[in-house]
C-alpha cells in the first residue's frame, strides 16, 4: 500500500471541510461546519488555491455539494448545497 501524500491545502475556512465538488474551469467548492461554502480557483495544475467568493446563508453546517455545468439558461453554472439547517439552496 501506498503512503498517503497531501498534494494540496485550502486555507481560508474555520472549520472542517465536510465536501468537496468539481466545478468547471479547474475549481472547486468547498463546502464547510462554518456554515460556509467557498469557490476556489487553482494556480499551478491544482497545487496552489486561491479563494474567489464566499457564499452564506446557512444556519448549520454544510453537508453536501453538487454542480451543475453551464447551459444555455445558466450559462455560468449552478452550485447547490445542502446543509443541517433542512435548507438546500
């Protein structure tokens, strides 16, 4: 079996991160206890994140994540999440 190595931190969330999703463009969501979810945008082939928006409105932490692609009615794409507070958004 293969040592675990860590390719990469997001740094900017005070909380644990509780789910990750792939968006288009090389970023990711991040989704967080501290009631956050985070855009990321990658530098370096996905070594180096820099933080782009931060989006609240949960009351608890959040549980899940998804992405939509762009189309033709979004043509920026959707993100949704989920969260204990028994909101998605």
């Amino acid at each position: 079996m293969r040592a675990y190595k860590l390719s990469s931190i997001l740094d900017g969330h005070k909380n644990d991160v509780r789910c990750l999703a792939a968006f288009p463009g090389d970023a990711l969501v991040s989704g967080s206890r501290d009631m956050k979810v985070k855009l990321w945008s990658s530098e370096g082939g996905g070594k180096h994140w820099n933080e782009q928006i931060t989006y609240e409105g949960h009351t608890a932490y959040v549980t899940s994540l998804a992405v939509m692609p762009s189309n033709e009615s979004y043509p920026d794409g959707l993100i949704y999440t989920g969260s204990n507070d028994g909101k998605g958004f």
